[in-house]
C-alpha cells in the first residue's frame, strides 16, 4: 500500500512511525514526471532501506527566472502509479504554499562546488536544491537517501551538504539511465521534436568519443575534452558548456590520470539537456 | 556522571543511545564561560527532557574581524564543575577543526529577520550562529533546545530557522538573568573595570524607564525608545543601537499597542553589552 500525502506533518509522522517501528528509512527525492531512470533510484533505495519514501515536488525555488517551471510536466496519476507498482511505502506530494509558508527565509547554500558548470549558467539553482533537500532530510529522517548521477554536480553537493551540516544520511548516486541509442533519460526529453531528439545524441556521441579515447590511453584533458564537445557544437544549437573537471571539486582536475568528469549542457530549442562521464570510473556511455 | 566529549561522532552516539532509550533530549548550546545565566538554560532543558546535553564551542565562523574570538573567555575546568553540579548528562567540547574541517563550505542563513539591530553591527554574525546550531541540532537531535533571551534575536533567528527547515525541534527562550543591581549576565561582564561596571547600569536604568513608561500607560515607540536610550547615551562610549522593534520581525513596530521589543547594544571601552525587554509580556527588568 502505497501512502500518499500532502501534508509536512503527516509525511514526517509517516517517517517517524517507520523508524519507530525500527525499519530505516530510504528517501528519494524527485520534481515527479518519473521514468526508468526514477525507478532505478527508488530500486536502489529498497535495497538499501526498510521504508521507501519518494517525494515529488517541483520545487520553485530552484528554478530561475525564463527556466521551465511553469511548463515542467507534471504526471501525477502516472507518478503514483510508478511508485505502487514498485511498492513504494510513503509519496509525498507537497504543495509549495506548504513548503514555504509567509515569513519562509532561511537558504542552505554551499560555497566553491556550486560555482562552477551548473552554477554558473543556473545562478541560484543550487541554493534552491539544498534547500528543499535539507527540509525534505528533516522531515524525512532518513538512513539514506538517493539521487541521479545524471544531475552529477548535484548528487556531489547534497552529498557534501550532509557531510557539512552533520546529517546522519548516506547520499548515494546512481548510474544514469539511457534510451537504447545512448540519450540520457530525463524528464525534458519529452519536450523535444523528432528532429530535436535525433541531434540530441550530439551528446553521448561525444562522451563516448571521450570514453573511447581514455580507454585508448588518451589523458589530456584538453583532448578528451574537445572530442566531447565536437558532435554537441556541431548538432545542437548552443552549449553552455562541455567541460572537463575533477570528479570531487568540481574544477580544474586534479588528478585527469585517475578520474576524469566530463560534464554537458546544451540547448535545442527551447530544451536543455545535461549528461555526464566520469572516466576511469563510469562504464561506457 | 557527566561525560566530556570532543569528536562530533562520540556526542553523537551519546545523544542516540538517550533517544534509543526513549529518553526526550534537551540541548544547551553555549560558547562557555559559564554564569547563571547559562545555569538557568540548563535548568529549564531539565525540566523539559531527560538527557541533557550542554555544548561549550567558541564558535568562529559568528566573530568578525576585529571582534573578541581570541579574547573570548575560556574557563573549561570551571564550565565543567557547573555542568556536574548539574548533572549535566553529556558535555560537547569539539575543537573548530572538528566542526569545520577542510572542504567545508555549507552556510545557512536567513534573511529579513537577521538585518536590523545585530545583523546592522556585526554583518555575518547571525550565518555563523545559525550555521554552527543546524550543525548541532543535527548531531544532537534534540526534542527541545534552549536558549537566553538576552541575545533575543539570536532566539527569533533560531525559532524561525527550525520551523523553515523542518527540524522536529522546541526553541525555548529562557528569560534573562540579572546580577542584583540589574546588569544583565554575561560572559563579557568579566572585560569591564571597577568604573566601567558601574557605567553598564545605563543599559537596564534605560529599559526600566521605558518599561515604567509603558505600565504608566505610555505606547509611542519613539517615546519609549527614548526613554531607554537617554542614560545609555550619557553612561557608555557609544550605542550601536537603542531601538524599538516589533518581538516577531524585528523590524518595524507593528502592534506597539500590545507588545514592543527595545533592544541595545552598547560600548563600554573595548567591550560590547547588548540587553532587551518586550514590553507587555517581561517582567520589569
């Protein structure tokens, strides 16, 4: 039976029964609009957790001015219908108003790791992250709690954030998720044309090309930077960046002979897509 | 038996061992330099919980430059025989690189509530006060925390921090504790000389004015604001501020009628006292 409710206070009384009844609790925090790449993380949590929690929020706060929030997809039916069928024990579906009530204003944010990539071309978005993922821990209590390694530079600032602030929480990342071509599994990718989704390999073409040449022996940053970015220059309309940088930090790479993150956003159309590598960890693309 | 710990994991394990044994914990979290003041928190955490932990962290991400972090009192031995004497269950000593090791780089900061009185004099203050409590809140996981409203901002600030992240956590205010001659507690006391001691009267002289205003039946702001700043001004080096707020905001009056905050804070040589009362709820100071 899969609880769903709308209330902080009955979502946190939900998560308290199940630790009291000594069960660990196991969160997964998503905007909604769930596809593979979703349930993989909700897998992921019962195999690690007792008490499976999903929350579905798009959470405005961490959407910027002229980003998407108004037309996010929202598939509520389809979400619950995901979350029972994977036997989800609690969803939490919150309305904004109960998220941040008047007089809300505190912001959990983090300093060097969110500057770069995501940071600089989404000014705002991770303080908008952090906070809500702070709240969603607090009601939520959990063991662990798990998230995309498709939003990579996310899942290592949550992870950082638990750390900092002294959260007894395990924040696990999961591998993404791909169509059978290779695109990344995202909630936007249903924004896009037939022709939108065809250019919209651009990118693992190029990460592959990297993984490719790093299998082959290549470690210059630069190289294996430029054959990631080549196919995206050449089929989508913008990027806003294909960069190399350390798996941990998040700049410059410290040490490009061992590990290697490889990180993309680009834009066709009105959609913008991100996707990632870490080379010398991830398999290939 | 009051046990000592420095490592954030071994209070930790101390706080969820209590609440595993059912029992509510109460925490103190105090900069040390213990006087009655602190006492009476302690006291009051006793009266709402069964496990009572008292932290002693001089704190220096809440100092700015040029203020009194390396001069701070530091009377350990003295702090730990009040805690004993009030069987005190756990003492939290950690070392700042223990709170903040390297990489650290979370803040959390709040917003129109930490502008006016303190936030106008000591910028950056409140982040650290509100950055180091998430972090203890979150290590101790506390049914209750308490804190005096001698630095009666520092308590709103809390209050509000703890209801926008959803921390399952009572902040109590205790009310202030005077020596008998009105001069509020404090661990800055010990700074002043014989004449400087005396000269800190104008502070509590000030607010029992006003509060005798205001049970004359005296509600303009700007009158009892005046009242309470005339022998501050005569008495000390100089104020920050002697104001008039409104208890919940802090900003602006906006109920004088039934509730008013006068707050100050105020230099007496190289030392800064700060005393409040709301008037039509405290007592007379």
């Amino acid at each position: 039976m899969t609880a769903v409710v709308r209330e902080p206070a009955d979502f946190r009384r939900a998560c308290d029964e199940a630790r009291g009844r000594g069960q660990r609790v196991g969160l997964v925090p998503t905007m909604g609009a769930l596809h593979a790449g979703h349930l993989s993380l909700i897998d992921e949590a019962k195999a690690r957790a007792d008490f499976i929690a999903v929350t579905i929020f798009v959470n405005p706060l961490q959407f910027g001015e002229g980003e998407d929030l108004d037309r996010y997809p929202r598939t509520m039916e389809a979400d619950l219908e995901g979350c029972r069928g994977r036997d989800v024990d609690v969803v939490f579906a919150p309305d904004p108003k109960a998220m941040y009530p008047d007089g809300f204003q505190t912001q959990v944010s983090l300093g060097e790791i969110t500057k770069p990539l995501e940071g600089e071309f989404r000014p705002g978005h991770f303080d908008g992250v952090t906070t809500v993922v702070t709240k969603l821990f607090n009601l939520t209590g959990p063991s662990v709690a798990v998230f995309g390694r498709k939003d990579y530079q996310q899942w290592r600032i949550l992870s950082r954030l638990a750390l900092d602030l002294d959260m007894p929480i395990e924040v696990v990342g999961c591998a993404i998720i791909r169509e059978a071509d290779g695109l990344a599994l995202s909630s936007r990718n249903r924004y896009l044309s037939a022709s939108e989704r065809k250019r919209a390999l651009g990118i693992v073409t190029g990460l592959r090309a990297a993984y490719d040449a790093w299998t082959g022996g290549q470690r210059n940053p630069d190289t294996l930077r430029a054959l990631a970015a080549a196919p995206v220059e050449a089929l989508f309309d913008r990027a806003d960046y294909v960069a190399a940088a350390d798996p941990e930090t998040l700049g410059a790479p410290e040490d490009p002979e061992s590990r290697l993150l490889l990180a993309v956003a680009a834009h066709l159309g009105k959609t913008r897509l991100i996707d990632n590598v870490v080379l010398g960890e991830d398999p290939r693309p």
